[in-house]
C-alpha cells in the first residue's frame, strides 16, 4: 500500500494484491481517491489553527490587563478603569468572533432560512447607505449612491441582503483615508442586477483577491486592522445562497471595487 500525489494534484492510494494461482505472475492494483478526504483534513486543521490564533490574541491581552489591574492598578482607580476599559473591549472581540462562527456555521450548513420577497435594488442599497453614512462622515469621507428607478426586482432577503451590503461598506469606510469617497451603485447586465461598493482605499494586490473571501483570511498588514476575518466569507455564502455571485476587483493604492451579481426577476 503507498500514497501518491499526481501532478494535478490528486491524491490516490495504491494497493497491489499478487492473484492466487496466477502462473503468469500478474497483480491486481486498486487505486482509490482520496483528494477530498486530504483536502478536508487540510480545511479542518487550518480552521482548527486560525480559530486558536484568532482567540489566543484577545486572551493572551485579557490575561495581561487582569495581571496589571491585579499588580498595581487596584489603588489607582482612574487607571483601573482605564484597564477594564481595555477589557471589554476585548470581551466584545471575543464575543464577536464566537458569534460570526456560529453564524457562518449555520450558513454553510443550510439552517439559516431565506424570507424572500421581491425588491428594488435601491430599496437594499439606500437602507445600507444610510446605515453607514454617519460613519462615514467622522471618517471623512463621501458617500454616494447611483441606482436607477427603472431596474428590475431581485427576489432576495432583504435583511440577510443588507447585512452583505452593511459589511462591506463598513470594510470600505475602514480601508480608506479620510479626503476619499465610496461611491455605491447598481445596473443591469443581462440577466443579472449588479450591485458595486467602490472605494479610493489602499487596495487589494492581485494574488490576494482570489483568498479574500476564505474564512480567516486577511490581506496584508494594511488592510489586517480589527476584524475576525469572517465577514466577507458570511457575505460569499449568503450571496451564494441567492443564487448570486461575489467577486472584487483592486488596484493597489488606488482602491477596491466589490461587485454582487443578483438574478433580475423577469
């Protein structure tokens, strides 16, 4: 029995059996496939080792604030709260995190129902907009919103659709210097309805843009501040889930643009 990794990279097992009373010596070999078998042993020790790396941040700093307020910050309450201050913080990022995993753990799973109705893009992207515009503004940035009356309804989820839209605003708000501008819009091409958030951010290099929407991923050190690296993830699945599609386009310096493909309904 041996183990092979073809060029292509399959991965098969060989066994070879001598045949009984055989006189010409031949030998019977079995390959089996064993490709998806290795390929979800590797997604499920890299999920094991991104989960421990993204708690062990928030805890190893728990660790260290409880320590300091416990040492020397007790008899000195306007530090002490400084401390706690730092911990809830911490707290909200762990809590965070658990909750995007069991969120994209019933996503992946199919336990999260879809309430579709029909509804005109500007009725997903105005609401999202506005959610985020505030931000946006201390942030100093503009925002704006490009969508035509006479486009044709999508049969979405409103909420779970907003919540795709909300992230990734907030993800352009956070990866663009104040002075720079977002700009959101919809159209039509073919059969579909796109939807695109633009920014003037730092961007995205090309050999990032096909792993950012893996669960954990982060870009580089420029575009790695806060987050649990689930968000763009959760928003792919639930497009998925639309029977739509996610993608995003970058140029380093100069911005990111992420586009989602929706079915018009006819």
């Amino acid at each position: 029995m041996s183990a092979l990794e073809t060029p292509n990279r399959l991965v098969l097992q060989a066994i070879t059996t001598p045949l009984e009373n055989d006189e010409s010596g031949r030998t019977l070999i079995v390959l089996q496939d064993y490709t998806r078998m290795r390929r979800l042993e590797t997604v499920r020790r890299d999920f094991i080792s991104n989960v421990s790396h993204e708690l062990r941040t928030p805890l190893a700093s728990l660790k260290a604030l409880t320590e300091t307020v416990q040492e020397s910050a007790l008899d000195d309450p306007p530090a002490a709260r400084r401390f706690l201050d730092r911990m809830t913080v911490e707290i909200d990022n762990l809590t965070q995190l658990v909750q995007e995993l069991l969120e994209l753990s019933r996503i992946e799973s199919g336990r999260v129902p879809l309430e579709r109705a029909p509804i005109a893009p500007k009725d997903l992207l105005q609401p999202a907009a506005e959610r985020m515009r505030i931000q946006a503004e201390r942030s100093g940035l503009t925002l704006t919103v490009e969508t035509p009356d006479d486009l044709p309804r999508v049969n979405v989820d409103a909420g779970r659709m907003e919540q795709v839209l909300v992230n990734l605003i907030h993800n352009a708000i956070k990866f663009t210097h104040p002075g720079g501008a977002i700009h959101i819009r919809a159209w039509r091409q073919d059969n579909d309805v796109i939807l695109a958030i633009a920014d003037t951010g730092v961007g995205i290099a090309e050999e990032e843009l096909q792993r950012i929407f893996e669960r954990f991923y982060k870009a580089d050190r420029a575009r790695s501040g806060g987050g649990t690296g689930l968000g763009l993830s959760i928003a792919r699945h639930l497009v998925e889930s639309h029977g739509g599609r996610i993608w995003a386009e970058s140029e380093p310096g100069k911005g990111s643009t992420f586009y989602i493909s929706i079915p018009a309904l006819t």
